[in-house]
C-alpha cells in the first residue's frame, strides 16, 4: 500500500493506494497521527486507489473519525473506490462512514489577527464581561505556634501555583515542598524527598485537593476571555512573553491571570530538587545547585503543558520579568503531559484538563522562566498552538495586606476571614 501526504498546516489530503489490511493499516495509522500532531484539523482521506479493505483497516479509520471528532476536527474520506464502498455496505458502517464523504469545508480558521510580537495569530472564541478578581498570596506563619503552613483547597473554580506538598506537618511536608500547579479542580505537586515523580489529587464530589502550602498564589478563575492562538510558519513558536502582554491587551486592566494550554516548541524553567527548608541559603553557592533542576537547553518539544500564570503591566516586587526585555512581569508554573491534541473552537478547560490524566503521562511541574545566558538561542518558553483562558485582575500591590483564607470558605464561594502574612517576596 502507498500513503502520500499532501498540504501542510490545518488542511492536509492524504491519499492511499493499495490493500489496507492489518499490515498496511499501521502504516495509515501513523500517518494520521503525524498529520494530527503536526496540526491538522482537517484531513481528506483520498480512497479512489485502495482495492481491499479489512476489517483493522475499518477499525483504523473509525479509531481517528472518532479522534479527530473529539478536537472538533474533520475527517472526509474522498472519492472511496466502489470496491471501498461495497465493504462498508458489508460492514454494516455506511451510515456513519457516509457522513465523513463529501467535501464540506470548516468555518473555524484561525484568522490573520498577529499577536504583540507577530510570532504568530489568535481568535477569540469567548467574550464576555466579569469584574476584575483579586489575587491572594500565601506563605508560612513561622511566628504561629502548631500549624504553621496554611493549607488550601483548590475546587475546580479556582487557580493557584506555587511551593507546596501533600500532607501536613505530621506526615513531614517541611522536606518535600515542591513546585505545584492547580487548574480545573486537579492539583499537581512535584515532591522533593528523593522521589521526584509528580503526585496529583482531582476534585470529586464533596472532596477538594488540599496542598500544603510554603508559599503560594491562589485566585477565583472567573475567565472572560478565551483566545486559540497559533504560531507563524516563519517561527518555531509564540513566546511565552507575547502571551503575556495578550492577556493583558485582552483583560484591559493593570493586571490578567491566565490559564494556558499548548503544544510546546520548548520549554525553559527550573524546578526544586530540595525543600528550601533544608537550609538556611537555599539561593546561596554553592547549594544553589543541589536545591534546583534547571533546563540547560529548551526541553520538552512537543508535549501538552497546563500552565497557571498572573501577569502585570508595571514592575512590582512579587513578580520577574516575563522576558529579558522586561516589557511585563508576572509568575507561571507550568504541569507537562506527553503530547495530546487540543481541540478547536470553545473548550472546557476542566474537562480537557481532566483528559490529560486519563490518555497522557505527567511529566513534572515547571517553573517558567526566560534563560539570557546565550544569546544564539531560545531565552523563553515556546509555543505551536493552543488556547489561553484569561481573567481580568486588579492591580498587584508590591506588599498586600492579607490573604484569602480558603479553609474556612464554604462550597457556595462565601469567603472566610483574612489573615495577616509577610510579603512572599515573588519565592511563589
């Protein structure tokens, strides 16, 4: 059998020729799958050619109508041979093979709207206006006597990152507090006792994930915005920076929280091999070193990252630069998941998110930030295509007075009593 692949970007045609059995129908199958990983989200399926087709190259071919449903993507078979056609009869598929033929063509394209920087182009698919939310920072009380880190609850309706484990001081978080993430009513945290394989709790029912927190962001994921942007041809990908100063263009206040899920080009971050309790200068030399993992170079192309980041258009004391020119700062952490398709037009970020548990691996839980040593490559984070779901937030006080205190807040949003804490100092 001979598969051909034609086109590139969002529209390919592939055209087969020959007997689709069970040998020749793996070959297909890893076609669709690189058309799908490359981006397509539409694929014409030419059959004019194939003579036979068995019953793994039936299921072939239902596997990915169903696959390319699920990302609101399209697969048309295209001028099926009367041989093609006789065996869906047999099969008892013509029904819901017919309803991929013809050559009915897809209204949700990425338009020609540039990003900031123009690496690359957005659409929004969700608009609608909410009030500007509030970020709530959170660290130890070390003047507290007993429980002296607080413990949040992360429901679906919130975001929150920062240096966390799970547990409580009785079962030893104070040596495993790591890098975590939490989205969509799952939390992720890299724990940082020897193990460092990512530990994950999800929202079900009556229970909510609870982190232990050494020092943290939390804030009400109200989005009003939800912008699928994609990168230019001439690009390897969007900067994370340019994403940034998009939230901020689109919230059209001092100050946006986003949550972000894409297909990396790369990825640059750090993260901790060591709680920063195990010593007195975690940020010293040299135990520096032994307290974090950096990315030497740009790792993890081509994997699905989950990020939560709060981005502000002036300079503040909790946050960093976004980029090394400085032109936002802002805080991200990012969960990385082996490669899984994102689907078109408006997503449930929850319901993705919860996918991503059951078809892909976790990786580990990042720290996002830009790399100036070498100027020949890539200082940020970089992005083929996805989705970012932005909320619009107040402006970020370099010191806030109080925090949220989740614990205490009850399951219809009424919060509970503010506590007083130090500034974390952007160590979230």
């Amino acid at each position: 059998m001979e598969v051909r692949r034609s086109g590139e970007g969002r529209t390919v045609s592939v055209t087969v020729a020959g007997k689709m059995d069970a040998y020749w129908s793996d070959a297909l199958s890893r076609e669709l799958e690189s058309c799908v990983n490359d981006g397509a989200r539409e694929i014409d399926l030419d059959l004019s050619g194939v003579s036979f087709v068995s019953s793994a190259g039936l299921r072939v071919l239902l596997i990915y109508l169903k696959q390319m449903g699920a990302i609101k993507g399209t697969l048309r078979f295209v001028n099926p041979s009367e041989k093609v056609r006789s065996i869906f009869d047999l099969s008892g598929l013509t029904h819901l093979l017919s309803t991929a033929m013809g050559d009915v063509g897809s209204d949700d394209t990425i338009p020609n709207v540039p990003l900031p920087d123009h690496t690359g182009t957005y659409v929004t698919v969700l608009r609608r206006d909410v009030p500007p939310g509030t970020v709530h920072f959170h660290e130890a009380d070390e003047g507290k006597p007993g429980q002296s880190y607080p413990q949040i609850r992360y429901s679906a309706d919130r975001l929150g990152f920062g240096i966390g484990a799970f547990g409580d001081e009785g079962s030893g978080v104070e040596r495993q507090f790591g890098e975590y993430l939490a989205a969509g009513g799952i939390t992720v945290c890299v724990p940082t006792d020897g193990r460092a394989h990512p530990d994950y709790m999800i929202e079900d029912g009556v229970f909510v994930p609870t982190i232990t927190v050494h020092s943290g962001i939390s804030l009400r994921a109200d989005f009003n915005r939800q912008v699928n942007f994609e990168a230019s041809e001439q690009y390897r990908g969007v900067p994370l920076s340019s994403l940034a100063l998009l939230a901020l263009r689109e919230s059209g206040t001092p100050a946006a929280a986003a949550l972000i899920v894409a297909e990396s080009a790369a990825l640059i971050g750090a993260r901790r091999t060591r709680s920063p309790l195990l010593d007195d200068d975690p940020y010293g030399v040299p135990s520096v070193r032994s307290h974090f993992s950096f990315t030497t170079e740009p790792s993890y192309e081509r994997c699905t990252a989950v990020i939560c980041a709060v981005f502000s258009a002036t300079p503040t004391a909790m946050f960093r630069p976004v980029d090394p020119a400085a032109r936002c700062w802002g805080h991200a952490h990012a969960a990385v998941f082996s490669h899984r398709p994102l689907p078109d037009g408006v997503i449930d970020a929850s319901e993705y998110i919860r996918t991503l548990f059951d078809y892909a691996t976790v990786h580990s839980v990042l720290h996002m930030m830009h790399d100036a040593r070498n100027p020949m490559r890539s200082a940020e984070s970089e992005f083929i295509r996805g989705a970012m779901w932005i909320h619009p937030l107040e402006a970020i006080a370099d010191r806030p007075p109080s925090v949220w205190d989740p614990v205490s807040e009850s399951r219809d949003g009424q919060a509970g009593k503010p506590a007083q804490v130090r500034s974390s100092g952007g160590g979230a």
